[in-house]
C-alpha cells in the first residue's frame, strides 16, 4: 500500500482516476493516518453481453438515417389523421344522419408510403 499526502493530491488528482491498488492518504505535519482509499472497479457489462448475444443481432443493409426518417413520418402521419378525425367528429351533428368519413388531403406527400 502506497502512503500519500493531501497536499499531492490536490496538486496530482490523476493518481485517483488511474487507482489500481490501495493508498493511505498522511497528514504529514500531524503525521497521522487521515484515509484508506480503495479503487472500485466496476465491471462493464457490455463488453460481456455483446459478446454473448453478437451472434443472435441481424445486421441491417438499411442506414440508420433512413429508419429513423421512416419512423418519423409513420408518426406524422398517425398524428395528423387523428388530428382531422377529431376534427371531424366535433363538426359533426347527431341529427343529421350518418357520418361520413373525413377526407384527408395529402400536403407535400406526406401521407403517401
């Protein structure tokens, strides 16, 4: 275990983010044992399941550009037909008769698959 002093710490705060072993931390005028310090490794689990579950993803020819633009239209295009059949539906009467559909136009053709 390597001895060090607050005063190298704050002066080298490198030494704790490259921790491998223990350190005792020394008030050097007091010379007294201020503090243990452990490094604490935390295992990345990524690393172990990419490895585990490589074999099972299915690689796309599709760019992620052009999925992203897709899924962003499919929700433009949910939104604004249930904006106009809201729409619809309170324009509309009880009594008088049977609802029609709402015609839904087509604006830059973004409705169109």
């Amino acid at each position: 275990m390597n001895v060090i002093s607050v005063g190298e710490i704050q002066k080298n705060t490198k030494i704790l983010s490259n921790l491998n072993h223990g350190i005792m931390v020394m008030d050097k005028r007091a010379k007294k044992q201020i503090a243990f310090i452990y490094p604490v490794k935390k295992n990345s689990i990524i690393k172990e399941l990419s490895g585990v579950y490589a074999k099972q993803i299915k690689k796309s020819k599709i760019k992620f550009k052009d999925i992203k633009e897709q899924a962003f239209k499919a929700a433009l295009k949910e939104k604004y037909i249930l904006l106009v059949c809201e729409e619809f539906l309170k324009s509309a009467t009880i009594g008088s008769g049977a609802l029609a559909p709402p015609i839904i136009p087509l604006k830059n053709n973004i409705l169109q698959n």
